[in-house]
C-alpha cells in the first residue's frame, strides 16, 4: 500500500485492519511478523502519472472516480469502513436535466 493508510486493531483475533482509499486488508499479528490475511479491493485505481519541476505526482484520471475508504472502525466481530462513491457529481447532473 503506498497510500495513506488507516489502521484498526482487534486483540482477541490479533489482527490487524488496514485500508487504504482503494484497499483493505487484514494482517494477522505475531509479535515476530505480519502475515497477510485477506486483501480486498474497495475502488478501483484511476490515476495518471505527470511531472513537474517539484518531482512526479498522480492525480485522478476520472471526476467520477470512487473516492473510496474514508475511515475505519473495528469492533469485536467486524471492521467497519466508511466509503464514499463520490455520487455527488451523479446527483448534480440529473438536477441539471430536471
């Protein structure tokens, strides 16, 4: 994961929630090492790659894209995610046809 990463933890399974805004994944804890557990795709990826005199950046190749993941939470039983479908442009568009 290369993106800013948002964490959960649960103590009873020893396992560890991290979810990007396009991925989740669950990594079961050792004190000795992480073992991945399940990765999830949650959004797909839209970027495009330019660069400039700062250095290289990648922004969204599509305004409709998936905002995705934007918080986690993790009780006894579940990890719960936030997730934004970025259906605000949706919704403009059909107020202009009405």
């Amino acid at each position: 994961m290369f993106h800013q990463s948002q964490f959960g933890y649960n103590t009873d399974r020893k396992r560890l929630a991290c979810a990007t805004s396009n991925v989740l994944e669950l990594w079961d804890y050792k004190p000795e090492t992480l073992t991945l557990h399940k990765r999830l795709l949650l959004a797909p990826y839209h970027y495009q790659f330019n660069s400039s005199p700062d250095g290289v950046y990648a922004e969204s190749d599509n305004p409709d894209a998936e905002l995705g993941a934007r918080g986690i939470a993790v009780s006894n039983n579940y990890v719960y995610v936030l997730y934004n479908p970025n259906t605000n442009r949706m919704h403009e568009e059909q107020k202009e046809k009405l």
